[in-house]
C-alpha cells in the first residue's frame, strides 16, 4: 500500500479566495506522476468521499503536465475567518488527501 | 521594440523582509521597475473590516528604506500593490505615512502617485440595481442591499490599466489601492509594450517573490526580464534556483486552477506555455496567453462586522472526560443556553474546538481519537461584546464543574493556561462582499501627491 503523500513531493492546501480551499499535489519525477495520473483514483468521487462533500462542491480537478501536479478546488462550508471557521488560510486542510491508498505501486 | 525589461520583486510580500544582499544584487541589473505586492485576503476578512495591516509598521518600514533608498536615487519606479494589506483607503493612507517618514529621512524627494480602490456603497448598491454584479462561485450568495449597506469597506481589485496610465505620467512611487496581485508587476512591461500575456504571467511568479525558486520562499527577492516573445525568472539569491519545474507549478499557489487565470478584463490561459532552462537558474518561458474578455469584470471585496467573540483556551488530561468530551460539550452548551433562556437564541452562539479530536478539520475528519490530551478552545459569538463575555463565562464555569456520568475528578475539568482564562476578542467580520461587478477601465481614481 502506497499512500500519496509517499510519493508528492509537494501536498498542500491553502485558500483560493475566501470561499474556495484549493489542494495542490506536486511531483517531482514524471514517473510518479503519471503512475498517479494513469491510476484513474484521482477523482471527484474519490475526492468527495475523503472530505465528506458533494461532487458538486468540487469546482475543478485538473491535471498540468508541465507542472507535473494536479489541482483539486472545492467550496468551503464557511468563509475564511469568520465565525465557524477553523482555518483561516486554509493551509491544514490536506492530511486526508496525504494518506489516500493509491495502491501497490511500482518505484521508478 | 527589443529592449529587454527587467522587473526586481523583492519579497513576497511588503513587510515579511528580504535579504539585502539578494536586493542589492538585483539592482546590478539595469531595472525598470521595483514591484512589490503589499496584500492579500488570506488573513481573513478583520483586516479590511477594521482598517488594519498584517504586518507591523516597523516591517513594512524596514523593507520600503531598502527598497526607496536605492530605487528613488536611480530613477527607477517603485510600485507598491494593495498597499496595507487590503488596499482600502485606511491601509493606503498607513503607507503613505511610511512612505513620507522615509524619504524625509533620507532627503530624498519624489512624485507619489495613489490609486485609490475604494468603492462607495452607492456605487455598489447602482451597480447591484442595474444587474451588474455577480457572484464569484456558486456557494456565494447574491448580493443583496442590507449586505451591502452593512458593508463598510467596499475595495475593488484594480488591473494594470490605471498603473500604466501612473507610469505615463512619470510617477515615482505608485501606491495602489487593491490590486489584483500580477496587475503592478504586468504594468511594468505592458508600459513598455510588452505582449501582455507574458507580462501577466510573470507578475503571478514575481509578486510571490522567491516563492517559484527552490527552496522557495517568500521572504526573498527574484528577478524578471521580459523580452519580445518571452520571459525570463532567476533568483537574485545564490542559495535559491529557479527550474523549470518549480517555475511551472508556482501557478498553482493559490488559485483554483492550475493554469486558466481571471484577471480583471481578461482570462490568461497558461495550458500551453513551455519551460525551459536556457542557462542554469534562469528559466525561459514563452506561450502565456491573455484574451480580453467581451465585458469588463472587476472583483469587488468588502467585510462587515458580524458579532463579538469572547473565547477560552484550555486543556484536559482526565481520561474519562476525554472519552465522552463532545457529549459533556453538548450537556454544558444546553446548561448555558436554559441558563440564559431569556436571550433569543439568534443573538449568541457557542462553540467548541478539540484539538486532539477534529479541532482542524471539523466534521470532515476521517480520523479516530487517539491522544491522551486534548487542547480545547470554545467560544461565544454574539451580538455585543457584553453578551459574548456574560454567555463565555457561564459556559466556562459550567463546563469546569460539570458533574457528568462517572466522574471522578470531582475538583475541576479543565487546566486553564492562563488567569483570567476568558479572552475579549472584539469584533468578528466576514467577507460580505466577493463579487465581480461589471465596470469599465477607467473605474479607479489617479491622484498626485
């Protein structure tokens, strides 16, 4: 079993404006990369059912090659510093993204 | 036209400081600008609302000597971007101050030029009238008039087109209101008439400072050059390079995808671009694409104040409490709240935090308890500071001596840190207005000062 923060060289999350937290997971070997890519894991689903949302709150899931990284933007439940909140600049919201199984792996 | 132009940021942010020596190794180069981004929302929605800074008036002093005292004497343009954090009238009136107490100082004179970014509310209730203004993602609400008469700070995200006309008229210093962060960086070349694709895309690498270089950070200064068909990214601190690599992933940071980005009348579209290395440390880039948009979009920002908190900080070792601390939580809210049974329910709320439990991620923590402690904070938020503190110290004293099922440690269920153990926090705020309202180019007011 092989979790995602095993093999990111970057996994982090942080605000996209008040009312978006946007999760950022960065390689540094085209390997990883396209062996998390071509998992077909990284998913609305998979992602809805780690954070406990609706597919619908996911506003974009995209993967840039040349940055080798993909992006996950969804809405949050309550904007950024207001009563509720419990992360203001949303920078501790990607431990469950961390410790998704992205399965048994083959290193490069 | 080929003159190359050079852009110096010196730091991610206004007042987060920078090595001198990276600084004064970009002022080697023949520059055209010195650009530095003074802001952002990330701090929540308190600064705008009460007219206050991020950073300390000492900081933001500190970095704006370095960078007057060497850009002022050599005639080059120093840009400052939503300056005092939120760009609004109170924040840029605070720089302006620094500003004046440094060239002072220093004997130096220089022309100043403000943008101002402030937007009444009777602009924004017009325009709200009249259709012209939508939300930014659909878990926004509509804006209505009560938030927006409730608002009373209203700043809009200006684009590059007032910066240049500032440039034009041979200013200094440009002290910018609210800013879309790229906007002072792509002025810069957009002035020189330089392709304003790649002039953008810079900026969104620059105004983070050394953020796209590796190790990466913030609290240092990188160079820009743009040329006609390209530009170029080279930190100015030997410890730090640029790669391709970490040069393409900077576009992630902080927005919500990973190369389509809205600026105010336009979307740039970095899908295309190309990486590369012509020289080590220095990465080239080329394909940046920016196409106008149909209508002019600018985003408006604006906090209201929405109650008083007062808040306790305290911790629990006791590991029976531990074991049933959100049912006790429940048990000690409704003892506060029959306790309080004459205040309406709508004028207060109480909440609790555990940390060790879900304190940071709230209800979507996937995770079981494990700790042996657990930190927890709680909080009344309510219509005045009076309530809030009334309504906090019922819940603490109920909560310290709260008798639940098996209990053993009959004295006291909390360890308070601190004496006194509640906290008058003051005004919370909230982001009322995130919006995007249809305007024109010339929507921000130039002054000379």
């Amino acid at each position: 079993m092989t979790q995602l923060g095993q093999l990111a060289k970057v996994l982090r999350s942080k605000n996209s404006g008040p009312f978006e937290l946007t999760l950022d997971v960065l390689f540094d070997s085209e390997d990883r990369y396209r062996m998390v890519k071509d998992s077909g894991l990284i998913t609305k689903k998979t992602v809805s059912e780690l954070y406990g949302i609706t597919e619908e709150q996911i506003h974009h899931l995209v993967f840039f090659d040349q940055a080798l990284g993909f992006k996950i933007t969804f809405a949050r439940d309550i904007s950024s510093g207001t009563v509720g909140d419990r992360d203001v600049y949303g920078a501790q919201q990607h431990a469950p993204l961390m410790v998704l199984d992205v399965g048994p792996m083959k290193e490069e | 036209m080929n003159t190359d132009i050079r852009i110096l940021s010196p730091c991610g942010m206004l007042g987060y400081g920078f090595p001198e020596q990276s600084f004064l190794r970009g002022m080697e180069y023949e520059l055209h600008g010195i650009v530095v981004d003074a802001g952002s929302t990330d701090a929540g929605p308190h600064k705008l609302g009460a007219g206050v800074s991020i950073v300390s008036k000492r900081a933001a002093k500190k970095d704006l000597d370095i960078i007057i005292s060497n850009g002022v004497p050599r005639g080059i343009p120093i840009i400052i971007g939503s300056a005092g954090g939120s760009g609004a009238e109170k924040h840029v009136n605070w720089t302006l101050e620094i500003i004046r107490e440094i060239l002072e100082e220093r004997g130096l004179e220089a022309k100043i030029s403000v943008i101002w970014a402030d937007f009444t509310q009777e602009e924004v209730l017009k325009a709200s009238r009249e259709g012209r203004i939508h939300p930014l993602s659909p878990n926004i609400p509509q804006l209505d008039e009560e938030a927006i008469r409730e608002t009373s700070s209203i700043v809009a995200q200006m684009g590059h087109e007032p910066i240049v006309e500032a440039l034009r008229q041979g200013s200094d210093i440009i002290v910018c209101g609210r800013a879309y962060d790229p906007s002072p960086f792509a002025a810069i070349g957009i002035y020189h008439g330089k392709d304003p694709g790649l002039s953008y895309h810079l900026g969104k690498i620059l105004e983070c400072g050394a953020l796209c270089a590796e190790p990466g950070t913030t609290k240092d200064g990188i160079l820009g050059t743009i040329t006609d068909d390209a530009f170029l990214v080279q930190s100015l601190n030997p410890e730090r390079r640029c790669s391709p690599i970490s040069v393409a992933a900077h576009t992630f940071y902080e927005k919500e995808h990973p190369y389509i980005l809205h600026g105010p009348g336009f979307t740039l579209d970095l899908e295309h671009c190309r990486f590369e290395e012509p020289e080590e440390g220095i990465v080239r880039v080329t394909g940046s694409r920016y196409l106008p948009a149909d209508k002019y979009f600018i985003k408006l920002e604006g906090a209201r104040r929405v109650a008083y908190r007062t808040f306790v900080v305290a911790g629990i070792r006791d590991p029976i409490l531990i074991a049933k601390l959100e049912e006790v939580e429940a048990c000690v809210k409704e003892g506060a709240q029959q306790y309080y049974r004459d205040i309406p329910d709508s004028d207060y709320s109480i909440h609790f935090y555990n940390y060790g439990i879900n304190g940071v991620l709230g209800h979507k923590e996937p995770e079981k308890l494990r700790g042996h402690e657990i930190g927890v904070m709680f909080e009344v938020v309510a219509k005045t500071q009076e309530l809030a503190s009334s309504i906090c110290a019922t819940v603490r004293s109920t909560f310290l001596h709260y008798g639940y099922e098996g209990r053993k440690s009959t004295a006291g269920n909390l360890a308070f840190p601190f004496a006194p153990s509640d906290v008058e926090f003051g005004p919370v705020y909230e982001f009322s207005v995130y919006h995007l309202m249809e305007s024109d180019r010339g929507a921000f007011r130039i002054e000379h000062i």
